[in-house]
C-alpha cells in the first residue's frame, strides 16, 4: 500500500492524515479531530469512552474503522484509530459540541439538497452548474462537462444492459476505454495530472473531455450494434471506442505539434490565458 502522510489544520491544530493510493481515500486520526472538536483535556480517553458508546448502541462505522501507524508528538510512529471522510462524517454527529454542530447543519443541508435531487433530477444539474461557476469554470466548459455526465450514463445503462456489474467491471472496462484513447490508465492518468480524491474529469482540459466522450459515446454505439453477451466481449469494445478517439487524439497532435493530454485542467488554462493577456495590456506602448 502506497501512503502519502501530511497534516491539516483545523483553525490552527493539526490533523495527522494518510492518503492511500490504492484505495484513492484520505484516511484522518480520530483522536485528532474528537479532540479539536471535543475540546477535551485528555482526548485519548474521550474516544475510547465514544467508541464503547457507540459500539454498544451498534454502530457498524466505529467496528469498521482500522488503525494505521502516524507519527504521535514524541516522534515515533503509533497505531492510531484512523476514519476515512464517510466514517469521520458519521462520528461527528455523535460529538456533543458547539463546534461539531456546523458539521451536523451542513449535513443535514446536503441531505435535504440530495433529497430534492432525487425527486427533481434537474435541480441536480442547476446546483452542478452552480458550484462549477464558483469554481472559476467558463461556461462553455461546463456545459461540455454536463453533456459528458449525460453521455456517461448513456454508456452505464448499456453495460447495465448487457449484465456489466457495478464496480469492478465499470472500472475495468473505464480503464480500457480511457487506456486507449489517452494512452494512461485512469489511475495513472490522475497520477500525471498530481490528482487524488479530485475528479479526474473535472480536471480534464476541453479537448481531453471532448475526447473522453467521444471514447465513451464510440463505445455505447458499438455495444449497442454489437449485444455482447460477456463481460470479455464488452471489455473489447470497450477498447474498440478508445482506440477510436485515441486516433483522433494522435491526428489533433500531428496537426498542432502539441500533445494533448495536458497537466492542466480547464480552469488553470483559463487563468493562464488571463494572466497572459493582462501581461500584455502591461507592455508600455512605443509611440513612432
């Protein structure tokens, strides 16, 4: 298991954290954040109290929550109880704090806003757009995004329809279609593009989601024509849509000189620009 240790901080105490790059999941020190929102004098002992609480009432997420070695103040490196972001949301609605209410208030809005979602999908969408524009996205990105979530579902329901199961075989067949057409694996595509929790196809510039889609609408296209009836079968199709927009890909790059996968994502390369053009308009004018 590949770890990458670093420490957050929450308003000015540190919060020990594993990332795992096999799992893609952050994994925090529950002691860390009970005694930061606890406000406990001995923060070892809250927890154990909280976990034998909880686990008497039955709460599968402390029986499901692990230890991994962090580096405690004296510099040695100790088995901690760690949590990953679901089971570290699941223990903070049972803290009784003023400082762990924000989190209860927040939560409860994301499952009002889910809720609503589920009853009118396109409120989804509008809040997609929202957070998308707060984020410093253009426009036109972020109705390519939206068109790529609509062809991805299209691709989902058709693997559904021909027996691929969620999961495993989703990513598998994902890993063939974006191998083909980028010439990385998604886990090693993140990889190049410094990504971890993030999405990768929010990070991904127009022409790579362009691309993506065209891989995955290529795909949908010939399963649908094709019916396979196996897994194998729907793997190679798979790679059969990518390979498609992999051609296209390498003639872009022969035309422009420019290799498209690119580190950036669409609004690094729009501040980019930005930056450029305020460079620019910084040059003094020479009058002849």
């Amino acid at each position: 298991m590949t770890k990458e240790t670093a420490i957050k901080l929450f308003e000015s105490k540190q919060v020990r954290t594993i990332w795992n790059a096999d799992e893609e999941k952050w994994y925090f020190s529950i002691v860390d954040i009970v005694g930061i929102l606890s406000e406990s004098i001995d923060a070892q002992a809250y927890w154990r109290k909280l976990k034998q609480r909880l686990k008497e009432e039955g709460n599968e997420t402390v029986t499901n929550c692990h230890a991994l070695k962090m580096e405690a103040a004296d510099g040695k490196m100790r088995l901690t109880d760690v949590a990953d972001t679901e089971q570290l949301l699941r223990l903070i609605q049972s803290i009784p704090s003023k400082k762990a209410e924000p989190f209860k208030q927040w939560l409860a809005s994301v499952g009002s806003q889910r809720i609503d979602e589920i009853e009118d999908p396109e409120k989804g969408f509008d809040r997609l757009m929202e957070t998308y524009l707060r984020k410093g996205y253009s426009k036109e990105w972020i109705n390519q995004r939206l068109k790529s979530i609509e062809v991805r579902k299209d691709l989902t329901d058709e693997w559904d329809n021909r027996g691929v199961q969620k999961g495993q075989e989703y990513a598998i067949l994902t890993d063939e279609i974006t191998k083909a057409w980028s010439g990385f694996t998604t886990k090693d595509y993140k990889a190049f593009k410094d990504l971890k929790k993030e999405s990768l196809r929010d990070n991904m510039t127009n022409l790579e989601l362009v691309l993506n889609m065209l891989a995955e609408a290529t795909t949908t296209e010939i399963s649908k024509e094709k019916k396979p009836e196996t897994f194998k079968a729907s793997r190679k199709i798979a790679k059969q849509g990518g390979t498609i927009a992999g051609n296209a890909r390498r003639e872009i790059e022969e035309k422009t000189g420019k290799k498209v996968i690119s580190k950036l994502n669409a609004r690094q390369l729009a501040q980019k620009k930005n930056d450029q053009i305020n460079d620019k308009s910084n040059i003094p004018k020479i009058e002849i």
